[in-house]
C-alpha cells in the first residue's frame, strides 16, 4: 500500500505556519510557465494550487524551503524577501 505524497496543508487557523516561515517567500512570475506541475508536486506542506499554467502558492502555510524555485524547469518562481 502507498501513501499519499501530496498532503493539504494543515487544519485550522492556529497551524498557519506563516508567521515563522525564513525571511523568503516564493513568488510566481506567470512568464515562462509550462504546466509541469513539479513545484506542486515537490511542495512538502501542499500549499501550491493551481492549474495549467496558473500555479501560486498560499503563503499561511508556506515555510520557504523554496524547493518549488529550486526544481522549476524554466526558472517561473524566485524567491524574494519578505
């Protein structure tokens, strides 16, 4: 049996980890997009939603591990200073 690799972001208002996440955030330039779903699918708090070539990221859950900038093929994602 397999488990899920994608979760959801965790329940409720007080698990919100945004308010320590590092001094980055990822950003999403919407340029160069091809729809590869790897920042979706590397994304280990499950904060990144989106479709086709419209991906963006919720930042009440995201930690800024940047791992979606780190695996985009055609570099779409930076991270930037909070």
């Amino acid at each position: 049996m397999f488990a899920k690799i994608i979760l959801p972001p965790a329940m409720g208002v007080k698990n919100k980890t945004g308010s320590w996440r590092t001094t980055r955030k990822p950003k999403f330039l919407h340029k160069n997009c091809t729809g590869c779903r790897m920042c979706y699918l590397v994304c280990p708090e499950g904060c990144i939603s989106g479709s086709k070539k419209e991906y963006d990221v919720d930042l009440d859950y995201c930690k800024g591990c940047g791992l979606c900038v780190k695996v985009c093929p055609v570099n779409d994602i930076i991270m930037e200073e909070e």
